[in-house]
C-alpha cells in the first residue's frame, strides 16, 4: 500500500527496540510501529473527515494514519512525534497532499490542543504521558468545548479516558476503541 501511496511509513529498523526520546517528559514512549493498513480499513469510518475536521495522531511515528486520513482530500491533519528522525520521515510523506497539514516534533505532554475535532492513539506511549495529554485536553475543552471523536488502538490506558468529563466509550471493534467526547456549548 505505501508504494501504491508513494510513501514510507513501514516500520524503521530496529522498530521493536523501545525508542530514545531524550527531550520526553516522562521516557515512557512504546516502540515505533504503524498501524496495519487492514486495521485502518476496518475503522475507516471512525477516520471519516469532513471539511470542518482536525486529526491529530499522537505519536504518529512516520505518519500512516496521516496519510490514510489525507486521502479523503477534507479537513486538516497533524501529527505529534517526539523522535526527530520518524517526524521527518512523517512530514516528508505528507508532502503534496491536497489537504492542510503539519508535524510537530515535541513530547506528546507537552502538546497543546487547540481545534482538533480527531485524536488517533496506537499505544504510542505510556500512562504517565497519556495523563498529561488528557489533562491538556481537558484544559483547552474548558476553553474551546466541542465534540471530538477519539480513536485508540490498543488501548492499554483507556481507563484514563474516563477522567474526562462528557466522554463515552461508543464501539470497539477488536483492539480498537471509539470513544466521543461531547461537553456543553458556552452559552
């Protein structure tokens, strides 16, 4: 599928190794892998975007999930990758897409949520970085409150989610879940 896409996302050498994030918060980042492509088949329609939608994939690794999104040619994705060579590799594959798109390379803590209507996790990191990302959504929800759909693939951490205020666990489908959140409007 990449080279039918024109890009590299396949795993980078030494991919089971857990990866050095020196400039991580809590050193608790899981080793780089993408998402299947038949997994993303099977949650297709969770990954639905339209023109209004922000993506984001935290930990998004040399951007697959990206990509997949991207190619339905609405909304906006970014991406959040702590490890400098794989942010690289993810914006180079997001070059020439007909969509608005950005790579941040920072710790996933540290990441400020601003309109992002997606959020896509695969495991990337571990409980205590999840519960800063959390925190920071749970921040920027009391400024900008809006429905966001959140996608986790191998949701170790799911429990943290049900911190947030507003939030259902909608479907699961293997080791996929959907979950939305949906805080009241300001009036």
């Amino acid at each position: 599928m990449d080279r039918r896409l024109g890009v590299s996302t396949c795993e980078p050498k030494g991919w089971k190794t857990p990866v050095e994030t020196p400039n991580s918060q809590f050193q608790d980042a899981t080793a780089s892998q993408p998402t299947w492509y038949r997994q993303l088949e099977s949650i297709d329609d969770w990954l639905h975007m339209d023109a209004c939608d922000h993506l984001v994939d935290l930990g998004c690794g040399r951007g697959r999930v990206l990509v997949w999104a991207a190619q339905q040619g609405q909304g906006r994705v970014s991406g959040v990758e702590a490890v400098s060579s794989l942010a690289k590799d993810a914006q180079a594959n997001l070059e020439g897409l007909s969509i608005p798109n950005q790579v941040h390379c920072q710790d996933a803590a540290d990441y400020r949520f601003s309109d992002e209507t997606i959020l896509f996790f695969f495991n990337p990191f571990g409980a205590f970085t999840m519960a800063a990302v959390i925190d920071n959504l749970a921040s920027n929800l009391e400024e900008n409150p809006r429905l966001i759909r959140i996608i986790y693939r191998w949701d170790h951490h799911h429990q943290l989610f049900q911190t947030l205020p507003w939030i259902e666990r909608v479907e699961n489908r293997g080791r996929s879940s959907l979950w939305r959140i949906n805080p009241p409007r300001k009036a």
